[in-house]
C-alpha cells in the first residue's frame, strides 16, 4: 500500500533540499518526530541515522534509517526498519521535487508494501487517507515552512 501527498511552496527546490538533506531538522518539521540523530558524513546513498516517532498514542518508537535514493534538489527516499517495525518490516518514504513557476512542487510517497503491517490496518489507513479530513500540520506543511524561511535567507 502506498499514501501519497503533494503541496506547492513558494521556495526554490535548492531552499527544499537543505530542509529534506539534514536529518537533524527532521523534528522541525514532521510533527510525529520528536529526536533526529544523523551523527556525522557524508549526505547520500548509504548514509545511515536513527530517528524517534511518536504515533498517537502508542509509545515513541526509534527506527533505523538509510538514504536509498538522492539527487539534490529533486530526489530523496530513505527506508525506516528496525525497533519500529517488526522484524524485517520497513517503510519508504520519498520525496520529488519538481520545480514550478513560482517554487516547488513536493509530491510525497509512503510505501507500505513491505511494512509487516497487517493488511488490515493498511486497508483502514488507506481509507482514512482517501476519504479522511486533515487534521494538524503534517510533514509536508512543516517543510514547507521551514523552506520558505530558508529561501528567505537565501535571498537576503
């Protein structure tokens, strides 16, 4: 099963990048993330961090997470496995930039398919997904912010 998401920002995919490339801004702006810890290295395929959510009223849970997937400025997906998932599970989360007359468009991919989640509890977050209403800020409206304060920056 796969969600997915999209919101336009008024910032270039570059100010995008610098909030989706540091891990440790992760808690900035994905509400559910409440520790980000990247150490140190390089930024790229490969490079491993471990970051703490807090789903709902379940306990904080901290996965392991790998960069699969980056291309500045257009591409980034990374996989979540470990004390979050049961064993073997893991999600992919992506992220493409596709740049737009005035800013960015962020189209946003969770991939289920390989969660160890039982189907049903798929099928029921696919229908909240579908037909729910948002309610809060999620991690698309917190990029977005946290970009258009970079482009800000940028520019002045």
């Amino acid at each position: 099963m796969k969600l997915r998401d999209h919101i336009q920002v008024n910032a270039s995919c570059s100010a995008v990048w610098e909030v989706l490339s540091d891990p440790n801004l992760m808690e900035l702006w994905n509400p559910k993330c409440v520790q980000s810890d990247a150490g140190q290295g390089p930024f790229g395929v490969g490079f491993p961090y471990s970051a703490t959510f807090k789903l709902g009223s379940n306990p904080e849970r901290t996965a392991d997470c790998l960069i699969e997937e980056y291309r500045p400025d257009e591409l980034l997906t990374t996989r979540y496995s470990g004390g979050a998932f049961q064993a073997g599970g893991y999600v992919r989360e992506t992220y493409r930039l596709t740049p737009k007359r005035h800013g960015t468009r962020i189209d946003q991919t969770l991939d289920f398919t390989h969660s160890e989640i039982p189907f049903i509890a798929q099928l029921v977050m696919k229908i909240i997904s579908s037909v729910g209403r948002k309610v809060g800020e999620g991690p698309l409206d917190g990029i977005k912010e946290l970009a258009e304060q970079e482009e800000g920056r940028q520019a002045g």
